[in-house]
C-alpha cells in the first residue's frame, strides 16, 4: 500500500520560516509515515476520524489519512503549546 503525502497552506508556510536542521527533522519524520502511515508513536484526534498527530521533539504534526485515494494529509503543523489552537 503506496501512499503519498500532501500539505496544507500552514504547514507549508510553517516549515518555510524554520531553520534548515529544524525543517530537515521535521520532514523526515513524516516521510516516515509513507511506510506505516499510523506509526506506533501516532496518537489518534478523538474528535476527527482518521486524525492523527505525531511527536517530533517539541512540534506536532497533526494528519489525516485517506485510504481510498492513498493521500496522507498534513494539515497542522507548530510548537506543541500552539498547534491545538
């Protein structure tokens, strides 16, 4: 099962004004996802249906998963204390 990743506006946005080391992780981390797209460190959103978030180090980055058309969606991606905002 091939899946690809897509991203929103903010998190796009969010990873152009992060240094390159910071960015670099962060990308890595959800390239991951391409593999196993819900990762044993993957928490589920309770309030969404197929919602996840990710830790990596002091940032969250919150998805969801298509399986129909295979598309992982990173649709928020920030500091822990903001991305629940």
């Amino acid at each position: 099962m091939k899946f690809s990743i897509d991203y929103d506006k903010q998190p796009i946005k969010f990873l152009k004004n992060q240094n390159k080391f910071i960015t670099k992780r962060i990308i890595e981390k959800i390239d991951s996802l391409l593999v196993n797209p819900v990762l044993s460190n993957a928490k589920p959103i309770v309030e969404k249906h197929n919602c996840f978030r990710i830790r990596i180090g002091n940032y969250r980055a919150l998805y969801r998963i298509n399986y129909k058309t295979k598309i992982i969606i990173v649709f928020k991606l920030d500091k822990r204390e903001k991305v629940y905002n």
